[in-house]
C-alpha cells in the first residue's frame, strides 16, 4: 500500500469523521498528522501525530507542518477560523503543503455584507429583501433606530439580524427565537452595531436543506441534499443551535424537494462560482467552497447563506456513504480532475449528544438530566460495540470531548459526539442512531429524539405543499 501523510486541522467531530474517512482508504496507508483543539479520544488513538493548540492559530499550525513537510503530502482543513485567518495562503507559502480548503479571498463568510451583495449581484431572486445599516451613514442611534423600525414595517416585522462579521456582538437573531418586540430587536442590533455594519432581512418562509459540493477549483461536483437541525429540543423548540443532528433520504434530494429544486440549486451555486471564479486562479476554490444553506419557498429556493468549508452536521451524513476512496478524491481535487463522486444509495441520519452548559440552555433543559452525571465521564463503549456489530450501519464521532490525565474522555462545551446510522431507509438509519445515542452513558449529555422522526419529515412536506398550493 502506498503511504500517504495528510494533515487534518480539527475542531470536533465533523473532523474525526474526515478522519476516519480517510483511515478508510483500501488502497492507501494514510498517517495522520492531526492539529485538535484538544485531546479528542477518537483523533489520538488515530494519528500518526497529534498535538494541541486551542486556538487552532495558523502561525503555530504553519510552524507545526513547516517541522513535518517531508511527511505530509497535504492537508485538509475542517473549522472556519483558520480558513478565514487564511491557513492556507500561509502554509503554502511556507512549506509547499498543499491544503484543500479555499484561500482567504474566497472564505466569503468572512462578511456577510459582501455575501449579500455577491447573490445581490448573481442571483437577486434567490436573495431574500435585505438592508445594510452602516454606522457612517447615521449619524446617532436615534436616527439609526428610526431607519430600522421603517425597514420592520416593511417587513412586518418578520426580519433576521445578522452582523457582518461572524462571533461580532450578539450574533444572529431571529425575531420570534431572539426577540418579539421592535425594542428587543433593536437591543440585539445596537449589540451588532457597534462592532460594525448589520444586515436587516427578511424571515423567509420555507424549508430548509443544505447543499454541499467538492470542488477541484475548476469544476464543482454536488453532493446529496441534507436537512440540518437547529433547534436544540424535540419539536423544534428553543434556541437555535449549532446544529443537533441531521438527515439525508435516498437519492439526491430531501422528501420535501423537487428535482427542479436542486436543479435550481445547482445553477445558483454554478452563478456564485463562475462570479468567484474572474478572480481566482485555478485552485483558489478548491475544497467545499459551497456549504450553502437554501430555504425553499413557493417561489423556488432563496440562500441564506454560504460557507467555504464542509457543514457541520451535514457532512457526517455524507463521507460513510462514499464509494470511492476518499484520499482519492483529495487527490483529484488536488490535480485539478474531479469530475464526480460516488456514494451508496442510502439513507443516513446523525445525532448528536451534548452537555448541558451547551449553548447557554442549561435553565431550559435543568430538569431533564441527572445532575450527578455533570463532569462525569463519558463512556462511548456500548455504542462502539453497536458500531462493531453492525458494520457499517454506524459511526460514532466524538467532537467536543478530550482525554484527561486519569486516561478518561470528559465532555467539554460544545457538542460532545454524534452517532451515524445508514440504512435502506431513514426511519431505519434514524433507529441506528438513536440506539447508539441511547448506549453512550455519563456527563449528563442530552440529545434531540425526534431528529429525522416520521412525523417531522411528514410536517415539512406538508409544509411545502402548503406554501406551493398558495402560490397556485
């Protein structure tokens, strides 16, 4: 078998999946050189190297493959800080490691100002009514708020606040999630405000799914339709999250699309690369410059918006089903010759566990988990043996979790682990997930029950008839 060295810059379990892709290779023996924000379980026992740096800062991430270039024939990168923060241009130009991530130009979620005004310029009818407030084109907060509660009366209120750059003040919120009154609105705007522009748009009626594509910078190539979850409790109740699970229906699209959906999807997304592309060179764009997020209306799907790396939940649902060798299809991204990609025609769904603390809803979810299980252990055991026992039918990532000095792994902040369950059908994958869920024990984690569940996916069908019967 060929030896194959591969970087993986890491942030919780979106990576150990890729990790565990590429450990898949029936034809290459890959070593695994794995920069974590910690002692993920999952990652240490499956890298050649692993080391820590919390921040993931791309200086120290540059120093640390400059030492290991005559090992590491590339790498991938999963977390969006350091593609931001322009990993790539920064390890290229110092070590000749090619990295599979887009360049710094073209992170574009860097500022969601330019993204709007990008799909503005290249597909204003997928882009939903917006306002950008600017602090120099007013001149107090008095005159800022009147301008706002206007453009609220155009909206009916129904809007969405989002500051341009991302971890900025409050962050997004949603009216009816965040706030229900012009005033509360206007608190989470001014939150934004003084760290720069806010965008004001409008809430948009639909469903929504997530597109994904691998991309060689030349060429895109789609991936299957997902449907994330953000709320963070069943029936799509309380804050949105980070996302608690997700699924994808056999075939390439969800049960509540169209075929002329995706397709629409398919040319908005090749719009945005061949507008990307007058700038860019030929391997600017390379890896999963499109992670869109679409919601689909009566009038066909409109972005919401649109990352530069592989989605969270979603590509989990996505990597287990790959036909064909994963480092294989790093390297043709690489070589400039991806033409198509081959995964099992199957259902997949993932859900994740998570502490407590997660998010800040500790108060919404206090009476519901033992409180004599908070900073206990977490053990993974039992839902592994599952793994074990049926083949492929599932896949348990830790994400947020490290090993500490007694050799046990603890849950830490964010989404602990998430379990992949394939099968002929979703209701079938969605029993293999919530059964290894069930078997991981300890740290008072919690989990969404209904991810994936019949009656939801029956909802947003009937939801989307709805809304195109209304059209009619």
């Amino acid at each position: 078998m060929e030896k194959v060295g591969i970087l993986i810059v890491s942030y919780g379990s979106r990576e150990t999946a890729i990790a565990d892709a590429l450990s898949r290779s029936p034809v290459h023996k890959t070593e695994l050189y794995i920069v974590d924000k910690q002692r993920n379980p999952f990652n240490v026992k499956r890298a050649k190297e692993h080391i820590i740096i919390p921040d993931l800062n791309i200086v120290e991430i540059a120093k640390f493959v400059s030492k290991r270039k005559d090992k590491i024939d590339f790498g991938i990168v999963g977390p969006e800080k350091p593609i931001v923060e322009g990993i790539r241009d920064l390890v290229e130009r110092q070590t000749n490691v090619p990295l599979i991530c887009p360049t710094k130009k073209f992170a574009i979620e860097a500022s969601k100002v330019a993204q709007r005004l990008l799909f503005e310029k290249v597909a204003p009818q997928a882009n939903p009514r917006f306002k950008i407030f600017r602090r120099e084109d007013h001149k107090s907060l008095v005159s800022v708020k009147k301008a706002v509660y206007s453009w609220l009366a155009t909206l009916r209120d129904q809007a969405v606040v989002k500051p341009d750059r991302p971890a900025a003040g409050k962050g997004v919120g949603v009216w009816g999630d965040h706030f229900n009154t012009r005033e509360q609105l206007f608190e989470h705007f001014v939150a934004n405000y003084q760290h720069g522009p806010v965008i004001v748009e409008e809430r948009v009626d639909g469903e929504e799914s997530s597109f994904q594509a691998f991309c060689d910078g030349r060429r895109i190539v789609p991936l299957p339709e997902t449907r994330d979850y953000k709320r963070a409790f069943d029936g799509d109740n309380g804050p949105n999250t980070g996302g608690m699970g997700c699924y994808k229906e056999i075939g390439d699209i969800l049960p509540f699309m169209t075929k002329k959906d995706k397709e629409k999807e398919i040319e908005l997304v090749n719009k945005l690369f061949k507008e990307l592309r007058k700038k860019a060179d030929s391997t600017d764009l390379r890896g999963i410059p499109f992670y869109c997020a679409f919601i689909h209306t009566a009038k066909g799907p409109k972005i919401l918006e649109n990352n530069s790396r592989p989605g969270d939940p979603e590509i989990q649902c996505l990597l287990p089903l790959l036909k064909d060798d994963f480092v294989d299809i790093c390297y043709r991204m690489l070589e400039g010759n991806i033409s198509n990609v081959s995964l099992e025609d199957k259902a997949s769904v993932v859900m994740y566990k998570v502490p407590p603390s997660y998010g800040g809803y500790a108060d919404s979810f206090a009476d519901k988990v033992d409180k004599n299980e908070i900073n206990t252990p977490v053990d993974l055991s039992e839902a592994e043996k599952l793994d074990a026992g049926l083949r492929d039918g599932m896949y348990v990532y830790p994400g947020s979790m490290e090993i500490r000095e007694d050799g046990l792994a603890y849950a830490l902040s964010s989404r602990a682990v998430c379990v992949v369950g394939i099968s002929d059908g979703v209701q079938e994958a969605r029993e293999i997930s919530l059964r290894g869920v069930q078997a991981i024990a300890g740290g008072a984690l919690w989990n969404r029950n209904d991810i994936a569940s019949r009656e939801h996916i029956a909802k947003s069908v009937e939801h989307m008839t709805l809304l195109r019967t209304r059209e009619q």
